[in-house]
C-alpha cells in the first residue's frame, strides 16, 4: 500500500525526527524491516539494508561532519514516490571547511511504511 499525501506528510515527519536524532526505534517504526538506504561517498555507493548498517552509518557520518544543516526541503509527492530536494550544510572535519551541497532523495513506499531512501547531490 502507498500512502496518500497526508499520511506521507506524518511519515516524513517522524522519520525527520527519527534520523536526525538517530533514534533507531523510532526510526523503524516509519520504516520497513528491510528499509534500505543507499547514497553516494566519496565517489563510493553505499547501499545499507539492515538497522545495524544503517547503524554503523550514522556513527560514521559523525565522524566526518558536524553541524549538519537541511534548508529549503520541499517534498515532491509522485503516485508511486516521493521526492525531497533540499540543500544541505556543514563543516567537514577532515578539512574543517563548509560544505554545501544541492540534492534530491527519492523514497518508496510498502505496507504504509518507507521502503527505501536514495539519495542524489552534488558540490554547489
């Protein structure tokens, strides 16, 4: 079942909340049981299928960036998909310089729940 437009709505707000507080729990309590969250590193493609990936990801990113801004997020809802663009800030601690990037992220959806987060961006 695909969520209507609404029930999208409060999906993308408790896993906002969820993933940006790290909140395991109560991030698969939106997502699927085998949620699966790919995105670009490096020039590297990261596909996570599991919580303890997903996890192990997190722990990383807090490694490498910090203060982590989301800014101009407008939510694109397709009858199969939904669509994020946003652009995104932060400092990364390799180089203590500013990032910011420009990016869309694409979800899909089984049983109510998110089924994956896909995740585009690029330097501005």
């Amino acid at each position: 079942m695909v969520p209507n437009e609404a029930e999208r709505d409060l999906l993308f707000k408790q896993f906002g909340r969820a993933f940006f507080k790290q909140d395991m729990d109560a991030l698969y309590a939106v997502v699927t049981e085998n949620f699966t969250y790919s995105i670009l590193v490096n020039d590297e493609s990261r596909v996570m299928r599991s919580r303890d990936a997903v996890a192990a990801f997190f722990k990383e990113r807090n490694g490498t960036q910090k203060d982590v801004r989301f800014e101009d997020v407008v939510f694109h809802h397709a009858q199969e998909a939904t669509f994020m663009t946003y652009r995104v800030t932060g400092i990364d601690l390799a180089t203590n310089e500013r990032f910011e990037r420009i990016g869309v992220e694409r979800y899909t959806f089984d049983d109510g729940r998110i089924a994956e987060k896909d995740v585009y961006s690029k330097p501005v």
